[in-house]
C-alpha cells in the first residue's frame, strides 16, 4: 500500500513538471511572436512615408488691454445743486451736448449786473473802463458755462449717476462717456522684433470675454526710440487699432495677439528617404490603395537636415515608399530652403499641419 502511494505522488510530481514547462515554453512562445510582430511593423512603417503639410507664421506675440478711441470723464468744475439732467446711461450724445446744469442764478445776476454797469460806462466813462468790463464779461460768461457739463465729442454715456436735486462739490464726478468708433491698445514689443515693426501690418486678437472668434486689427504708429521698463527690457510701445469693435468687446478688456510679420507660408515636407535619384533628377513611388507603386518625378529642395520640401510632383496625404538611404547628403539644393526660413527671426513659428 505504502509502493502504491509513492507511485501515485511520483506520478503526480511528473504531471505538475511538465504542465508548468509547457505553460513556461507558451508565455515564452507569445513574448516572441509579440516582438516578432512589432518588428514587421516596425519595418512597414519605415519603409513608407507620408507626405505633411506644415505652414509657418512670421509674427509678433503680444498681449494688452484695449481702451475706447476716447474717454471723458464727466466732472463739474464748480459746486452746487443739479437742476437739469439731460440723458441717462447708454444714450448716444454729439460733441456740444449738454449732459447736466447746475443751479447759476448767482452767475447769471453777476453778468446782467455787469451788462447794465457797462451801459452806464458807455455813457460817462472812459474807453480803457470799457475795455476792462469787456474782458470782465468774457470772465463772467466762462463762470456761466461752467454751471454745465458739456460733451466733447460724440460718444455714448458709458457710466452716469446723478439725479436732479443732488449737491455736487467742484471735481465731483457723474459719470463717463467714451468714443466706441474705434478700439485703441498700447502693447511692449521687444528690441528684437521691433524692427520688423511696419505701419498697417494686421494684428489679430483674442479675448476671453469673447471665446472661439478672431477680431483683426492693425499697427497705426510706433516711436523711433525705445523705452526700458522697470524690469530692465528694452521695449519699443506700438499703438494698436480695431475699426468698428464688436458691441462685446468693452474698454479695459485683456487679450492676446499676434502681429503678422509676413503672411503665412504653407509646404509640403517629407523625409529625406522617401526620395530616389535617378539621372540627376529626383523622383517617389507613390503607393496606391492596391498596393502598387507608381514614379512620379519631383522637384525638392532641402528642409532641415532629415527632411526635403516637396515643390512639384506629390500632394499632402500621398504615401511614398522608401528609397533606401534616401537622396545623398551631398546633393546640393537651394539653400535659400524652408529649413532657412523656418529658424528666420524669433517671431516666426512653424504650425504643423497633418492632413491624411
């Protein structure tokens, strides 16, 4: 009984080894046809090479705050109690408007009085007596008009708080009217760019209080000399303009920009080894849906190091077959090639676009 049993657990120690080989030998089977697998893929993928789209924009990044073409702020210049108020917050005004009078029966008696004792010196009095209450009156009619508050220019009563009936002391404030024809902003460009500075270049903004939209707008002026900030930069300030604002945009709104240097510039690149030479012309296969090649000439010219920029002869999307070592490293292009224009000057930035 007791052989019987050592036999059984014998037996049952084999079974258990070799399952466990076998369980050892799959994993070790799977791991390889894995790495098997990712190496052919692998290999596919450098043997084909899609033809990118990539454009380049030339510009000036910069960030601010917009004002309104002009602003006045409604102030009186002397004191006393409101009698008449003429508009109210949001009214459109023209340039001369009356907003607000205050009470001037002490200025008006002042300059009838004056009015009459002038009659009585026209009569018995002296030329140079004349000619000083002349000069007297155009004092007392300035007293006058500052009993009002007048606008000056057209605009629109941004901010207005005062009722008929208040007290105001000289300087107190009622409110603002602003010009909203036009958006203003004064930016900091740094030395570096400032000489790519042009009147009229485009800018183009972005708010946060109006997300996912672009309002364009241009450079109006620039000094000829630059200022150094507390910071230690030497800046240079340019004035920037928005005609006809959106009714969204108000002054004192923050954004971000750009100034356009030069219009963007779009290519065709691809790398290097997707170009064949043959003759001293180059030349791709294009892979088609079936899986056939078709030559096609190309003209190139050097992007970089590792790719060419496609002129003629392949379109954005096309799938290329690998020519090996690619185009030889002494082959001489353009120099004057995308990869030289794409490190031109610190505003220019390369936007990669993929397009299948």
């Amino acid at each position: 009984m007791s052989k019987k049993r050592n036999k059984i657990s014998k037996k049952r120690r084999i079974i258990l080894i070799v399952s466990i080989l076998l369980i050892v030998l799959a994993l070790i089977l799977f791991i390889l046809g894995l790495r098997a697998k990712n190496t052919g893929a692998k290999k596919v993928q450098a043997s084909e090479y899609r033809v990118r789209e990539e454009s380049f924009e030339n510009i000036i990044e910069i960030t601010g705050n917009v004002l309104a073409a002009a602003s006045q702020d409604l102030t009186i210049a002397g004191s006393g109690t409101v009698t008449k108020v003429y508009v109210q917050k949001g009214d459109f005004v023209k340039k001369g408007q009356v907003i607000i009078e205050l009470d001037a029966s002490e200025q008006e008696y002042a300059l009838a009085k004056h009015d009459y004792d002038t009659e009585q010196k026209r009569i018995n009095g002296s030329r140079r007596e004349i000619e000083l209450m002349e000069k007297q009156r155009d004092v007392l009619l300035k007293k006058l008009e500052d009993r009002k508050i007048l606008a000056y220019f057209d605009g629109i009563i941004a901010q207005f708080s005062v009722a008929e009936g208040d007290y105001l002391e000289a300087k107190d404030s009622v409110g603002v009217i602003i010009d909203r024809s036009y958006m203003k902003a004064m930016v900091e460009v740094v030395e570096t760019d400032a000489q790519k500075l042009k009147l009229n270049q485009k800018v183009y903004f972005t708010f946060p209080a109006y997300p996912n939209k672009t309002i364009e707008g241009y450079v109006v002026a620039y000094p000829s000399v630059g200022r150094i900030t507390n910071r230690g930069a030497t800046v240079v300030d340019a004035e920037l303009r928005i005609d006809n604002p959106p009714a969204d945009i108000l002054p004192n709104y923050s954004f971000t920009g750009k100034i356009e240097v030069a219009a963007p510039v779009t290519m065709l690149i691809v790398e290097r080894e997707a170009i064949g030479r043959n003759g001293g012309k180059s030349f791709v296969e294009k892979i088609q849906p079936d899986g056939s090649l078709v030559k096609s000439d190309v003209e190139v010219q050097a992007y970089g190091v590792n790719f060419v920029e496609i002129l003629s002869g392949a379109q954005a999307g096309d799938l290329l077959k690998s020519q090996s070592t690619g185009i030889s490293g002494s082959l001489r292009l353009n120099s004057t090639s995308a990869g030289a224009r794409s490190t031109s000057g610190a505003g220019m930035r390369a936007v990669p676009m993929m397009r299948p």
